[in-house]
C-alpha cells in the first residue's frame, strides 16, 4: 500500500497596520501682576525635567476650559480664571505612533501660593513673562508665550 504525502506551504503575508494613538491635553499659562510686572507659572516635570504649563489629559464629559482648570488645580494647588479668547494649540509626537494635541488658555490666577503635585511635579516658579524663555525647554511654549504677553498687554 502506497500513500503518498503532500504538504503544503501557505505564504501568509501580513499587512501591518500602523496605530496612531491621539492624545489630548489642556492648560493654561497662568499669570499673575506682582509689583506692576507680569509674571507666569512655570512648572518642571519629575519625570522629563523639562520646563512648561500646567496642563492635563481630558477627561470624558468635560469641555476644555474645565480640564485646564482642574489639571492647573492639581498640579500647582492654585485656582485661575480662564480666559476663552485666548486659545492656542500646540501638536507634536511625543513618542513613536502618538500625536498629541495641547491646547493652552490664557488663565489670571486667583491665589499665588502654589504647592506641587508631589508624583509629577518637581518645582514651580513665578517668573517674569519676559525672562520666561531662557527658561523654558521648548520652542512651542516660548512662542506661545510671545502671544500670551501680546495678550495681556491687550486686554488684562
């Protein structure tokens, strides 16, 4: 009896499928007048060490406005009035297959005693909006805080 054996070899090509993965934060530029000058809120991350914004992923069911104010809240412990007229967006990767979206409010602060989130936040200064930024790491945010000062200037 003879049987005979056949195999078979299947070539499976694989189509990959890149994920992109969109994140979206609000903030703020939070300032105060302190002795007739304008000065920001800076914070420094634990974690990256770069200098920014408060800022903070949205959660479900809240508008912008109330996500910048609540990450503002828990970040620095100081409450800020948002102004609406002032919004600007920032997109960039920060990580391989993520685009992030920040959008930024200008926001006048309603206390100046700040106290860090102590697992994200190594350190907050008031500075001077126009020593800002030597401070800040990124490009981004000193644009940014070029149209905040024109800003102020303008309407607080």
């Amino acid at each position: 009896m003879n049987i005979q054996t056949h195999s078979c070899v299947y070539h499976v090509r694989r189509t990959e499928r890149i994920v992109m993965l969109h994140e979206k934060s609000c903030g703020a530029i939070v300032y105060r007048k302190y002795h007739g000058n304008t000065e920001i809120l800076l914070i420094k991350h634990i974690n990256s060490g770069h200098w920014s914004f408060p800022k903070g992923h949205v959660e479900a069911g809240e508008s912008e406005a109330e996500t910048a104010r609540r990450e503002i809240k828990e970040e620095t412990n100081i409450d800020v009035i948002i102004d609406p007229t002032f919004r600007e967006t920032v997109t960039y990767s920060p990580k391989k297959d993520t685009t992030k979206v920040v959008v930024y409010f200008l926001a006048r602060a309603k206390n100046v005693d700040f106290h860090p989130q102590e697992n994200e936040i190594s350190e907050i200064r008031w500075v001077d909006i126009s020593y800002a930024s030597n401070i800040l790491s990124y490009e981004n945010d000193k644009t940014i805080v070029s149209k905040a000062k024109a800003a102020i200037k303008e309407n607080h």
